[in-house]
C-alpha cells in the first residue's frame, strides 16, 4: 500500500505545480518569476527536512537505501529548469541565491527553536532535538551541495538550449543527470560521512534521484508545450524586460 500511494501522491502534485506554473508563467509572466520561486523555495525546504529519514527504495530487481528527500529532488531540478526556460540563465541565478537565502533563514530558526526552553509536559523533545541537531548538519551540506549542483545546471541548460534550441528533452534531462549526481555525492558526504555508511547511499541516492528525475520529463514538455501555446500580451512582455533590466 504505501509505495502505490507515494507514487499517487507524486503525480498529482507534479500535475498540479506543472499546470499551475504553466498557467501562471503564461497568462501572468510578470508574476510567473516569483511563482516558480516560490515553488522552488518550498521544495528546498521540504528536502532538508524531509533528508534526515532514510527509507528502503525497492526498484523490483534491487533495493536501494536513500534519503527520503529523493521523491522531492526532481521537483528542485524541474523548477530551476522552468525557470531557466523562460526567464534566462541571469534570473536562474538570482532564484539559486533568493532561494539560498531562505534557506539559511530556515536553520537560523531551526537553531533559535532548539534554544527555548521545553515545555515541562513535552515528552517528544530528545526526539526533537535528535533530529534537528542532525537537520543542522543535513542543512549545512544542503548549502554547498546546492549552490554547487544548481549553478552547474543553471549554466549546463542555457548552453544546451542556446546550441539545441529545439531539443527540450535534451537540456531537461542532461542538466537534471548532471545536478542531481553532483548534489548526490556532495551531499551524502558532507550530511552522513561519520554517522552512517555512505557509499550505499551515494548510489542509491545517485540512481533513485536520477530514475524519478527522469520520470518527470514529460511534465517539463508538457509546461514548454503550454507556455509556448497561443501568442503572447506584448504589454507583459515590456513590462517583463522592464524588470529584467533592472534586475
């Protein structure tokens, strides 16, 4: 029951941030920045703390042990990848250190949490403090992982779409292949070296990541194909390099 139902759970929110993104960056592309951004933010988050749970990652013919942050990963690599699409590698970069930044408020109150006094009548606190003292380290390596494998994606999709403009499969997948191998190794290391055995998770990190990272290609056609339907306002195209411009 419980692979089936992640697998459910996995599709329909692809679904609906890919329509929604789609959607917006389409009819609203003075705010479609700041959606994806905002989606992108969000799955960072979710993969730090959802990072610290190891879980059992059956393929059928062998069985892997990740982070359970792996379902959340293709979902990072996707919107820098939406991003990227439409508003350049320039803006790319600005939503990896907006995005940055939003991280180190995270483990800023991670770290102000664990420092208030518990409440007498809180039994779950050692298990608390378990977990976030290990989501710090998770955090930190998140950090240097993320500002590496994204900025190396960020630059890998625009020379791609530059010299194949018109093979979206391409850019998707080879930038996606490239980031989540480098975050794999990067972060594994840095997150778990000393605590648990990490060449196990190296690969089994490497392959779930890149497998799942794979499945969600269609969802990037299917965005190109949505945003690229139908002609655009040239009020929001001028009002966009406006904003461009300034930035």
């Amino acid at each position: 029951m419980g692979i089936p139902i992640v697998w459910c759970y996995w599709l329909v929110s692809l679904t609906i941030v890919t329509l929604a993104s789609a959607y917006i960056v389409k009819y609203f592309r003075n705010f479609g920045f700041a959606a994806l951004v905002a989606f992108y933010t969000v799955y960072l988050a979710a993969s730090q703390i959802m990072a610290v749970r190891i879980i059992k990652f059956d393929l059928g013919f062998y069985t892997f042990f990740a982070p359970a942050a792996v379902f959340i990963y293709p979902f990072i690599a996707q919107a820098i990848d939406m991003i990227n699409e439409v508003y350049g590698r320039e803006m790319t970069h600005l939503a990896i250190v907006i995005a940055f930044i939003t991280q180190l408020l995270l483990v800023t109150f991670i770290f102000m949490v664990n420092n208030l006094p518990v409440a007498p009548f809180f039994r779950f606190d050692d298990a608390w403090q378990n977990i976030f003292k290990l989501g710090i380290r998770i955090t930190a390596a998140s950090w240097i992982a993320f500002l590496i494998s994204q900025n190396i994606d960020a630059y890998i999709f625009a020379w791609l779409k530059k010299r194949y403009e018109k093979n979206i499969v391409l850019r998707s997948v080879t930038s996606d292949i490239i980031d989540l191998t480098f975050d794999s190794i990067i972060f594994i290391t840095i997150a778990f070296y000393g605590v648990m055995p990490i060449m196990p998770l190296i690969k089994g990190q490497i392959v779930t990541k890149n497998i799942i990272g794979f499945l969600d290609t269609p969802w990037f056609i299917l965005y190109k194909k949505i945003i690229q339907k139908g002609s655009r306002k040239p009020e929001d195209l001028k009002s966009f390099e406006k904003i461009h411009q300034i930035v």
